[in-house]
C-alpha cells in the first residue's frame, strides 16, 4: 500500500470519529435545566469524555457518577469518572454500579437524570439479580463473546440476568425524569441495545430471549442455565410508567460517521459508496463479501466504477476456536487479503474506540498484496487465520492501525478503496 493511500484512509478514519466527537454531539443535545438537581450518570468507553464534555457546557451545579474503561479516563471537576475492566466485568465494575445506584436515590419529580449511554457498557455495569454473583456474571460474558452471536443477542441475555441492566437503572432514578444521551454502537442503532440498555427497557421479551440460547446455540454457564429455569422474572416493560417522562435521543452513530467519511472522501476527489451501517455476521465470512465486491469492481467497474472507496460499519463477530492474538476487524482484514489477494486495493478496517479484540491496536490496513507479503516473511496466513491470530499477521509485516484514545465508539469503520 502506497503512503498516499494509507494517507486517503486514515483522512476517512478521522472524519467518521469527528462526526462522533463528544463534544459537539453533546453540545447540540443538551436538555433543558430543571427546577431540582442535575445528576449525570453513564457507563461505556467513551462515558468520561461525555462527561466532561457535558459540564463543560452546563449552566447550573451538577454531580454524577460514569464508568469507563481502564486507561480510558479524562479529569473531570464535577463528575466522579470510575474505570473497571472490560470486555470481561471485575470488582471494580461492580462498584461502580453500586456508586451509579446510590447517586440516582432518593430524587424527586424536580429533578433531572442525565445518562451518558456508549458502546462498552455493558461490561462496565455489573450487577447481578437476586442470589448471582459476580462471578456469574463474569461466566456469562465469556460465553456470550466466544459463541460468536451478534451484539443484539448477548445484550438481550445480559438484560435477563442484571439487576442494573434493560431500564432498571431508569426505575431506581423515579419520579425523576431520565433523559439518555446515547452515542450508538449497535447496528440499526436501537437505543435500548446500547451497553444493554441500563435506563431504557427492552421490547425484547423474556421468551425471545431465551429461545436465543437455542438459535444461537450458546453455551449457556450450568448454574446460569439452572437459574433461568426456576426464575419467572423478566425485564421492565416500556409501558411501566416510571418511564412515561423520560427521553432518549441518539447524539452520534454508526450511520453519521460513515456518512461524514464519504463527504471528506468527496473533498479529496473519491466517489464514496456507503455499502451499510448494519452490517453483521462472522468477520471472516463478511470479509469474503466485502472482497467480491472489491473484486467485481476491479474488472469489470461493475456495480460501481472506479475509482471508488467502499464504507461500511456495523458489528460482525468472531466465534472462538483457538486463542490467537486479534479481534473481530484484525480478522476481517486479514480474511479481506485472503478471499482479494491480488485485487489492486487498499483498506483501513478499525473500531472507532481504538481498541480490536484483546491488543491495543484499533485494527489494520491491508491490501491485495498483504497475503504475498506474508508469505514472503516465512508466515502462513491461512493458518494465521485458523488460529484467530490476526494481530500476529499485521505485526509482521507492519501493518497494524493504532491511532491512540478517539474518546467515542461507533464500532466498526471500513474502507475499501479500488482505484
């Protein structure tokens, strides 16, 4: 890949985070002030640059409480920014929920909850129902990310088994009035979805939810499994009224930031073609898709012509088989070199909160030549592949993304450009 290249992707890269920056998303949804108190809460990898963001631009006194990842804290001075583990919950996860609970007791109809909703929440609110623990929890969340199931169906599952999760933080903060700003990780961007919804309810039934252990053929924990059989509880109702006055808007997405990506690809003189924002499904499989298109279009200008850069968000999955470094865009790019090699094109993959599966790069770049540069060093990039050891493969030959801290998620970003 040519440095002019590269320069055109990361150039698309960050016009798709721009879009998504904290500070203008919150700035441009800010809430009216209410006659009470202002109590900020939230929980995801971006949750400490929203709140900082947002008392920076509120008008009257404020306190709150929100949890990020570790290393993903910023100061705030009204605030309290807590950090826990992710993507698999800890102790300090716990009480974080713990500290978020109590700061939503004991308000009044006067007053105001702001929730800073993100992508990564779901992990950083622990919070288990009745007689479950942590460490169930902990069970839970690595079977839910080694079955391979979409974002939708582990967060529906989460739902069931939290006592924090799926609009139950909302009913602890009643009569005060809710309004959740969300900066949306999922496809198709249902707000309930994102970090598994603590202050908005799930439409997803109780029996739906279940019967997703079976479709997606989830290796259900036994102690969980067992729990769910003798426990009749099911998530709040949207038509509970102690959601009647509560709002909920999405300040940034998949969508927008992929739509600012294609207009500053238009500025440098590339048509850009949004393929989806809501594209799911096992990463190498949707790679494979990906490089036909690529494919056709480099022999046939069908159905685009060239040149032309092909964007795409949304959150595809890996099923675990072995425990090579890498995570879901590693994946995809390196299943990308495989399924286009020898295509003239060249490719960013990344997460927009900059961090892909278990390593600190965001993703990679790659290029049709990326498998014969592989091959060339001595590596086998099909079993690299098997092996889930994409990180290893990019590392290699230098082709790792890792841009540092972006302070949002919109999950993933891709950008294939055929010239």
């Amino acid at each position: 890949m040519d440095g002019t290249d590269r320069a055109v992707l990361i150039a698309l890269f960050e016009a798709a985070v721009s879009a998504a920056d904290p500070y203008e998303a919150i700035k441009a949804n800010l809430p009216k002030p209410p006659k009470g108190r202002t109590v900020v809460i939230g929980a995801g990898k971006g949750a400490a640059q929203l709140a900082r963001a947002f008392e920076q631009q509120w008008t009257v006194p404020l306190s709150g409480v929100v949890v990020t990842r570790y290393g993903y804290d910023v100061p705030c001075d009204q605030i309290t920014v807590l950090t826990a583990a992710h993507p698999i919950p800890d102790k300090a996860g716990l009480n974080a929920s713990r500290q978020i609970i109590d700061a939503v007791q004991d308000l009044t109809e006067a007053d105001l909850v702001v929730a800073l909703i993100c992508g990564g929440g779901s992990a950083l609110l622990p919070m288990p129902l009745d007689d479950l623990t942590l460490q169930d929890e902990i069970d839970l969340n690595t079977s839910l990310l080694n079955s391979g199931a979409p974002i939708s169906v582990m967060n529906a599952l989460r739902g069931q088994f939290s006592a924090i999760k799926s609009g139950r933080l909302a009913q602890m903060a009643h009569p005060a009035k809710v309004v959740t700003l969300v900066v949306s990780d999922v496809p198709g961007d249902d707000p309930a979805q994102v970090a598994s919804g603590p202050t908005i309810p799930s439409t997803v039934s109780r029996e739906f939810a279940l019967s997703l252990i079976d479709i997606w053929s989830i290796s259900m924990p036994p102690r969980l499994a067992k729990w769910l059989e003798i426990t009749p509880r099911g998530t709040p109702i949207t038509q509970d009224a102690s959601f009647a006055r509560d709002e909920v808007v999405i300040i940034a997405s998949a969508r927008k930031s992929l739509e600012a990506a294609a207009e500053r690809a238009k500025e440098i003189g590339i048509p850009a073609v949004i393929l989806s924002d809501q594209i799911e499904g096992e990463a190498k499989e949707i790679a494979k898709m990906h490089a036909a298109i690529a494919t056709e279009i480099s022999r046939n200008d069908r159905p685009f012509p060239r040149p032309v850069v092909l964007l795409s968000g949304g959150e595809t999955t890996v099923t675990l088989s072995k425990s090579g470094k890498g995570g879901r865009n590693s994946e995809f790019a390196l299943s990308l070199a495989l399924a286009g090699a020898e295509v003239p094109f060249s490719a960013l993959v990344a997460d927009t909160d900059r961090i892909d599966g278990s390593e600190e790069n965001a993703g990679a770049f790659v290029s049709g030549q990326s498998a014969k540069h592989l091959r060339s060093l001595g590596q086998n990039p099909e079993a690299l592949l098997a092996n889930h050891d994409s990180w290893t493969a990019f590392d290699v030959i230098g082709d790792l993304f890792s841009p540092g801290p972006t302070g949002t998620n919109v999950n993933d970003f891709r950008a294939i450009l055929i010239r």
